[in-house]
C-alpha cells in the first residue's frame, strides 16, 4: 500500500510541475521542459524513499531494490510521455 501512495505523490508531484510550466512558460514547451525537470527530482526523492526503508523500516537494499524501480519508473514514464508529447505538438 506504501508502494501505491508513494507513486501517486509523484504523479501529484508531476502535476504540480506540469501547473508550474504551464503557467511559468509557453503552454507547449514549459509543460514539456517541466515534465523533464521532475524527472531528476523524482528520482532523488524515490532514493529517499527507499533510503528510508533500508534504515528505518528494516528492509534490506535487496528488498527495496525493486520497488525503488517501480516508484520511479510509473511517475517518469508518464513525464516523458507528458514530455514527448508536447515536445512534438508544440
């Protein structure tokens, strides 16, 4: 369950960017740059996470491993198509 709250705060997280780019610069191209700029920091903050669960939750980095992959890869897909797809429409 952990799993599944932790991606959609990223989804969430990504939103809030796509909002920011929106607003911040052209519609196309800042939603686009926006949706790689998550990307970076979704991957730091999904390294917290699974720091999180080796020290202070007991798993081991074996354990945690794969879902570290999860949580980063469902978020980031969806930026990078987010991305991809404004890039070439804009």
């Amino acid at each position: 369950m952990h799993t599944v709250k932790v991606i959609v705060a990223g989804l969430s997280l990504l939103c809030a960017f796509l909002l920011a780019g929106r607003f911040l610069g052209s519609s196309s191209a800042g939603m686009a740059n926006a949706a790689k700029f998550f990307i970076p920091l979704w991957l730091l903050l999904a390294g917290v996470n699974m720091w999180i669960g080796v020290s202070q939750a007991g798993y081991s980095v074996g354990d945690e491993a794969p879902v570290l992959l999860v949580v980063f890869a469902v978020p980031a897909a969806v930026a990078m198509l987010i991305a991809w797809r404004y890039r070439a429409h804009g």
